[in-house]
C-alpha cells in the first residue's frame, strides 16, 4: 500500500503545479493580456497538463481500489486534480485515510 500511496502523492504534487501553472500562468497570458509571443512560448502547459491529469486519474483509481473507497469518494479524488489547489489537500487526506486503514 505505501508504493500505491506514493505514486499518487507524487501525481497530486504534478497535477497540482501543472493545475498552477495552466490557470494563473497559461490561461491568462492567452486570455486576459493577449501576449501571442508568449503565448507560442506556453503551448506546452496543457499538452502536459493532459497527460498528467490523465496519469493522476489512473494513480488514484489505483489507490482507491486498494483502498476500497467509495464511487463518491473516488469522484471527488479524481475532480480534485481540476482545481489548482485541491490536488495538495486531497493529497493529505488521502494520506491520513490509508494511515488509517494499516492501523486498523
């Protein structure tokens, strides 16, 4: 259980910095200051973004089944890795659930 559970820390860090990286530095160089330069520069925030969300996804439904969760909380682990900042506190959630399970 502690490889399966440092696989997924490892993806929530690497979703949660390229979740950072597509809104407050991606985005709004596309978006708000329409910096087409720059913008050329960035095209590779949400090719990696994809690729990571999708491997973060396969890392946590690993993670869950090993732990036996829930379809909801799967759900809500997995929809975490859209938000910049919600992959790091699921990240310590999902820690202190299978700490929780070995102790039992």
């Amino acid at each position: 259980m502690r490889s399966v559970l440092s696989r997924y820390r490892i993806m929530c860090f690497a979703a949660g910095v390229m979740s950072l990286l597509l809104w407050f530095v991606e985005l709004p160089v596309k978006y708000v200051f329409d910096l087409p330069t720059i913008e050329a520069k960035l095209n590779w925030i949400p090719i990696v973004h994809g690729y990571v969300y999708a491997i973060y996804v396969l890392a946590t439904v690993n993670l869950a089944i090993k732990a036996g969760w829930r379809p909801l909380r799967i759900l809500k682990f997995v929809l975490a890795g859209t938000l910049p900042i919600a992959s790091f506190i699921t990240e310590k959630r999902a820690r202190r659930l299978v700490e929780n399970l070995e102790t039992k």
